[in-house]
C-alpha cells in the first residue's frame, strides 16, 4: 500500500476514504506544518495531498525524500507550489478543478453584491441597531444595467458571468484567449487589458495567480478604471497590489472592495480591516460541506490515479 502524508486535517468521511486507499499520515490536530516538518514527515512517503496553507516553494520541495512521487493539491489554485522545482524533481502536481467552481462562483458573486450594496456598512448597523431609515440612507449601486468586468475567464468566471447576467448585468472580459461563441454567451472580449479595464464598472477578477497576474492591478492598471468602480477578488490576493488598491479606495477612486482572498492570509493588509467599504471573507471559497467533500475525494483520486496509471488528468506541471 502507498504511503501519503495528508498535511491537513480532512472532513472525517474524506479522512476515511484516505485510510482506505493508503497508508495515510493524518493531521489530525490540524497543525499548521512549518515547511520543516512537512520534509520530516514525508518520510517513507510516495505522495503528498497538500493544502492552500502548505507553502512548497523550490528550497522544500529539493529537501522531500526521493520517494514522493506526487503532490496533489487540495485546491484549484496551485499557487502554493512551485511547479518547476516539482517537475525537476520528477515529483507531479495535481489538483481539483471542476468540483468547486459553483461553490467559488457564489461567494464571487456575494462580493460582488456586498460591495455594490454596502453590506459591510449595512451589517455594521443593523449590528448597532437604532438605525434611521431615510429616502437616501446607505445608497449602493444597483447591478442591473451596470458593466461587469471577469478577469480570467475559467469556469469560475463563466459561472460567475451567468450568475451576473441573470441580474442584469452586462459582461465584459479579459483572457489569454478569446472563448467560444457558446461559452462566451454574450460576454464582450477584450485581447488588451487596459481597453478592459476602462469598461469595468465592477471587476470581477478570477484568474489564477501566476508569473503573468502577481500584481497585474497595481497603482498603474487601477488608473484605468472607470472612477467609482468596484473591485472583487475571489482568485488569488497576489494578483493585486494591496497597498494601491487601499490608496485607491481611499481617494474615492475605487468605490468599494469585495475580497475573499489576500496576500499574505491570513494576515490582510490593515488597510482593509475598518474600511467601510471593504466587504472582506475570510477565504471562503470553496467552503462548503458538498465542496470540501468532493475536493478531498478527488486529490485522493488523483493519488489513486497517478499511481494506478503513471498520469493524472489533473496534473498541471
Ligand atoms: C482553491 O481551491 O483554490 C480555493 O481558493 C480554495 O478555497
């Protein structure tokens, strides 16, 4: 039998599945492994099912034994590890794509409705109580008729600019390459980044992190913003540069956020904690009981696969 390290502690009917199909070392304290405990204990191991918290950068994936043969990832997002130090090592990378796109899709969309509608505000008073209603009182912005701007048009942001549509919204998007006419539905491409930028009302962005997206909204690309728009991020924080967005948001450039994700997490940048218009997660994504379930099983399958097979079809380095 095969032996994994899980890094993170599963829901418990995932943890079973682990023990059936492996000799599996479970956390079941979910310690926060530092990167020195993940080699230490990946000993003896053939594979690694990781978690978004796990950084496997270059130094820790040189230092795993010989024997770890795979890592799969416990997220769609891979940013976590580096994929070129893997593959030299001959050690795959997979991850779980497809069964949290609805999931990712919902809290996408809740940002985008908590920070057109000024839910941060709105809960803070309803939380005080004593609120006076008035004709004018916490005025946000209505999505119907308004231009919504997908970053990064994957499965999420396709889910994501359905969602909008259906409430009135008119989808624009920017992506390395343009969809079919089928997948596109409507939607309006754009190949230039700044020229889809200017028709964003609200940003929606939803694209992995990668080599060409860490900080790709920065103090230069949020200038060509529409002003008063509103940015949400449901991929990956290090696709923004915080510190410009916080400048932004606080000369009224940008109107308001609505962030899941950030640099460094769980750690945000303190601009955004008290800011009235900063409608923020805690990385909720994918978090729900039917999502968790089937992202742990498929990361298990993945191991199950590349073993069985010497591939996985969710291999992606
Ligand atoms: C992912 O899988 O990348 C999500 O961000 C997890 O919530």
């Amino acid at each position: 039998m095969k032996k994994i390290l899980v890094t993170r502690r599963l829901l418990r009917s995932c943890e079973d599945k682990a023990e059936m199909s492996f000799n599996a070392i479970l956390n079941s304290n979910d310690e926060l492994y530092s990167q020195k405990k993940i080699i230490e204990l990946s000993n003896g191991c053939d594979g690694i099912l990781s978690s978004l918290t796990d950084k496997l950068d270059s130094d820790t994936i040189n230092k795993l034994p010989e024997t770890i043969k795979i890592i799969s990832n416990f997220a769609v997002g891979f940013g976590n590890i580096d994929l070129d130090a893997a593959k030299k090592r001959d050690i795959i990378v997979t991850n779980t794509p497809d069964v949290l796109t609805d999931a990712t899709a919902e809290i996408g969309v809740l940002l985008i409705l908590g920070a057109c509608r000024r839910a941060s505000e709105g809960i803070e008073s309803a939380r005080q109580g004593g609120w006076k209603w008035s004709a004018d009182y916490l005025i946000g912005r209505q999505l119907t008729g308004t231009k919504l701007g997908i970053l990064g048009m994957g499965r999420i942001g396709q889910k994501i600019a359905k969602v909008a549509k259906s409430l009135g919204m008119i989808i624009h998007y920017h992506n390395r390459s343009q969809l079919s006419d089928e997948k596109e539905d409507g939607a309006i491409y754009h190949k230039n980044l700044k020229d889809f930028l200017k028709e964003c009302q609200v940003l929606s962005i939803c694209c992995p992190a990668s080599k060409e997206t860490i900080d790709m909204i920065n103090k230069e690309t949020i200038e060509y913003l529409p002003k008063g728009a509103i940015v949400t991020n449901v991929a990956r924080g290090d696709i923004v540069d915080d510190n410009a967005l916080i400048d932004a948001l606080n000369r009224r450039k940008v109107y308001a956020v609505g962030l899941d994700v950030y640099k460094n997490e769980p750690n945000l940048n303190p601009g955004y904690l008290n800011h009235k218009s900063a409608f923020i997660l805690p990385h909720l994504g994918s978090a729900t009981k039917e999502t968790r379930t089937a992202m742990a099983n498929l990361a298990i399958d993945n191991i199950d696969e590349f073993f069985k097979t010497g591939n996985c079809v969710n291999k992606v380095n």
